[in-house]
C-alpha cells in the first residue's frame, strides 16, 4: 500500500482498472443472476423446463470431450513421439478449426453428410437425418479437438525424455513405456484437456442451434426463451446454471493446475526420445491422415460452395457470392474495426492489469487477480446476455452499439492477454524494476518505458488471440448486434439459417482470411511462439 500512496499515479491507476472490472466484468453477469428474482427462480426450478436442456448439455459434454480428446491425444503423441511423414502439414491442419467460428463446422456437416449432403446422398444415395444428438456429437468433436491437441502436445514435448530412456535401459518394451511412464507424466495436460474441452463443448452455442434440431442444450435455450417469448428472467435462470457447471469446471481445472506434479526439469535435455515401433509411427500417420482429410473436406467443401452457383445442385463456377460480401461489407467492416479495437484495448489493458497485480503489492490484489481471469469460465452466451441486460437502459441510449460490442470482446478476452502477460513478467527479475526505481522513474514510467518493450511478445499473443476469437465469436455478439453494427459471424449465421449457403460460405472464407492474416502478421512480428501460443488461446 505505500507504494500507492507515494505515487499517486499509481494509485489512481489501479482505481481505474479495478472500476473497468467491476463495470464491465461484475455488474453484467450479476445483472444476469438476480435478473429472475427469487420468485421467479422458485417459479423457474417448479415448472422443471431446465431438466431437458440440461440433461442434453451434460450428454454432449460428456460424449464430445471424450471423442475430442481422445483424438487430440492421438495427434499430440503422432506430432511428439513419432517420426511419420507430413508434420508440417498436419500441424497446419490441426489449428484449422481454430481460426473459423465453430459453428461453421455444422454448416458443412450438413452439406456434406445432411439428406441431400455431397457424401451421404450423392456417393451413397441414403438421406440420413442428422439433426439432433448424433449431429452435435460429430461436429462439436471437429470443432473442438484442437484444443485438446494442443494442450497435450504441449505436455508431451516438455516432458523430460530421460525418464523414458532411463525406462527402456531397464528392459521395458515400448507398451510398458506408454503405459508406465508417458500417459502418467501426460496426464496433467490430459486432465486439463479434458476440463478445457468441457467448457468449450458446454459452452457450444452456434453448432446445437444450426444442428440440434429439437435436441435441446443450455445455450439453445437460453437463446429461444428472448428471442421466442422475450423471457430475459428465463434465459437468465437457464443462463445461470450454465454458468455454475462452467465455473465448477473452471475450478476444477484451476484446482488441477495447482496439484500438477513437476515433470519438466530447469535443465534441458538434448537425449532423444525412445524410438516408437515403426507399426506405431505408421499407425498414427493413418490416423492423422484420415482426420486431417476429414477437417480439409470441411473447410474444402465451405470454399468450393463459395464459388459454385448453387452447391451442390449447379457446380458451376462462379463469384457473385464474393460479390454478395462485397455489396453488404458492412458487417465484415465492423468485424475488422470492432476486433482490431477490442485487440488492441485488450492487450494493453491486460499487460497492465498484469504489472499492478504481479509487481506491486496492494489490498485487494488477489480478488483482482480473480476477475481477470474470471471470464474464462463465463459462457459467452451468458456474458452477452449479460451485456444486454446491463446496458439495455433508457439512460444509455446514447451508448453505440458497436462500441458495446467491442467492449464486451476486450472484457471476455482478458484472461488471454493477463495470463500472457503474467508468464511474460515472471520471466523478468524484479532487479529490472529496482533499477529503473533507482535511477528516478516512477512506477508506471519504468513499466512503460522498461517492461512494456520486454513483453513483447506477450502482448503480441494477446493482441492475436483476441483478434482471433473477436472474429470467431458468435454467442457473445447473439444479443447485442443491430441493423447497423452486425458482424461477420452474425452475418453467416443469418445465412446459413436461411439456407443461403453460396453466401455464408463466401463470409466464412472472408473471416477466415481475417484470422489468418492476422496470425500470420504475429508470427512475423513476434516469431513462432505466438503463433502457437495464440492458436492455442484461439
């Protein structure tokens, strides 16, 4: 506390980043929460209309995590332990899914295996339905398999190889060697996969609502109940039990990270891992193949429907649907602005957060810590309708749409860039500090002037991962677009619900673009870490 009250600056500042939190991240969703009142919880829990959503949230959770995580595990060890051909390649492929709104995956599901899809009636002239359970299951599993590939690769390639050599010097074949000593030091990247792909499967919004049919989850609900009945105390009491499986998951994966067992040494090895049977390496390029061929028939079919008339009816070439972007750009152009703002806001507000609560000790430091990575277990379904009951006020009226919109992604985002920038700062001695101290610059001038340059990097991966997921995003945009600021994703979304599928491809491939620019701009900024740090963030 000395510190803040001797630099006044300083304790100015923290004032005003504690008030940002608690007006941006607080005041919303607690809006959300007592937005029913207790009568109409009690009202609420009688009429058990939330048993059904539920009990399908927790269904899709349950199957999706595990059929995404298992295959994120296959291609994490393919990628670590083997020596198979095309790594490169698949790596590439693996973080596809990232850079696209997950519910595009649905859309091309449908064309693709739907009662008249390109594989399911053309190739084997059958017209499954499927919409509902099994549809979910299938696209949720693309959609949100890299990010289980990722966190376990992560793992795997930190894992110290001299625990497995040391192993096969002691006579253990190569199953005794997974069994005994690679799955057990994988297993806190596996269990933190696992919670991870969990939220983001419960959190799901966009795939249920294009492919759920009448196969009813938690965000579908929350979403029908305002825009079929205008219910807000409804949708907020459906909100609120999302948000409490989504915060016992959070938790439990905070919980997790801080039981971790040491597995990765100070010193690095140079010793190689043991070599895995050729049966295996060859086992797992199969493997990557078929599912890499499975994510670029997605994404090949969305870009080959782009320049097609009517797919897959008339194949005929053609670009009027670029055109269709073009004429109605508007929502690209408020994509790009709202990201790039909503980026760049993020970034440095998080690289400052970090510095005030990581550098400086003050009361209340701890509970600030807490907020900002408090989004992080807020579904975004839940924190737009938070947005939309917080500042729908008649007083506010003046307040713009789009600079809503763009707030409310540089606050779901925080906790990327203040993780970033936390891993950022305890790489620095605190001696950095101390000098500048000592040569007479203040608090918040040798933050600017010594720190802020050396967490470059770390900046530049919040920048990009907020860019990426302010792009992708859907559920947090749902309830407070207008006319005049609709985004890209809202766009396709309207699209693809009105079975304009030349058009919602044509935005799909234009946001994509955006993504990939953008993370291609950061690894030639600011190298290949954060190209891999901000896809995983993604």
């Amino acid at each position: 506390m000395r510190a803040l009250t001797r630099e006044p600056a300083l304790g100015g500042t923290v004032l005003v980043c504690v008030a940002l939190l608690l007006a941006f991240i607080v005041y919303p969703q607690v809006q959300v929460v007592i937005a029913p009142g207790l009568s109409g919880y009690v009202q609420f829990f009688r009429d058990q209309l939330w048993i059904r959503p539920l009990r399908g949230s927790l269904e899709v959770m349950v199957l999706s995590t595990t059929t995404a995580v298992t295959l994120g595990f296959v291609y994490a060890y393919a990628m670590v332990y083997s020596n198979m051909p095309w790594k490169p390649f698949f790596r590439l492929v693996g973080i596809l899914p990232l850079l696209s709104p997950p519910f595009v995956v649905a859309a091309s599901y449908i064309l693709l295996f739907g009662p008249r899809g390109v594989v399911s009636y053309h190739v084997f002239h059958v017209s499954p339905t499927v919409l509902g359970l099994s549809g979910i299951w299938g696209v949720q599993t693309i959609a949100f398999f890299p990010f289980a590939y990722q966190l376990i690769a992560d793992v795997l390639s930190r894992s110290d190889p001299r625990m497995e050599q040391a192993a096969r010097n002691l006579g253990a074949g190569p199953w005794a060697i997974f069994r005994t000593v690679t799955l057990p030091l994988s297993r806190p990247g596996l269990l933190a996969a696992i919670l991870t792909t969990a939220i983001y499967v419960l959190e799901d919004f966009g795939n249920p609502a294009l492919i759920g049919g009448r196969f009813d989850v938690l965000p579908t609900e929350a979403y029908s109940l305002i825009e079929g009945f205008g219910d807000f105390a409804g949708a907020a009491a459906v909100s609120t039990i999302l948000l409490l499986l989504a915060l016992i998951l959070y938790l439990a994966k905070l919980r997790l990270e801080g039981r971790s067992s040491v597995t990765i040494t100070g010193r690095a090895s140079s010793m190689p891992r043991p070599p895995v049977p050729r049966a295996v390496t060859w086992a797992c390029f199969a493997a990557c193949l078929l599912l890499a061929g499975l994510i670029l028939l997605v994404y090949g079919v969305l870009a080959y429907s782009a320049v097609t008339l009517a797919f897959p009816g008339n194949l005929g070439l053609t670009f009027k649907h670029f055109e269709y972007v073009g004429v109605h750009g508007d929502a690209l152009r408020n994509t790009i602005v709202y990201s790039t703002v909503a980026a760049i806001g993020c970034a440095l507000f998080a690289a400052l957060l970090a510095f005030l609560v990581q550098r400086k000790t003050w009361r209340g430091r701890r509970v600030v810590d807490f907020l900002a990575i408090l989004p992080a277990a807020i579904p975004g379904i839940f924190f737009g309708i938070g947005y939309a009951t917080a500042f729908n006020q008649r007083w506010l009226d003046w307040l713009d749409r789009g600079a809503l919109i763009t707030i409310s992604m540089l606050f779901w985002n925080i906790p990327v860039g203040y993780q970033a920038a936390v891993a950022g700062l305890s790489q620095i001695d605190r001696s950095i500090d101390e000098a500048a101290s000592s040569l007479g610059a203040s608090s918040l001038r040798g933050f600017a002037g010594v720190l802020f340059p050396m967490l470059r990097s770390s900046v530049m991966t919040g920048f990009v991962t907020t860019f990426v997921r302010a792009v992708t995003t859907l559920s947090v945009v749902i309830f407070l677009f207008t006319p005049g600021s609709t985004v890209a994703t809202i766009t396709i979304f309207q699209l693809v619900n009105d079975f304009n599928w030349g058009g919602a491809t044509a935005f799909t491939m234009a946001d994509i673009g955006l993504a990939v620019a953008v993370l291609m701009l950061g690894f030639f900024l600011a190298g290949r870490r954060v190209l891999g740090r901000a896809a995983a963030g993604a």
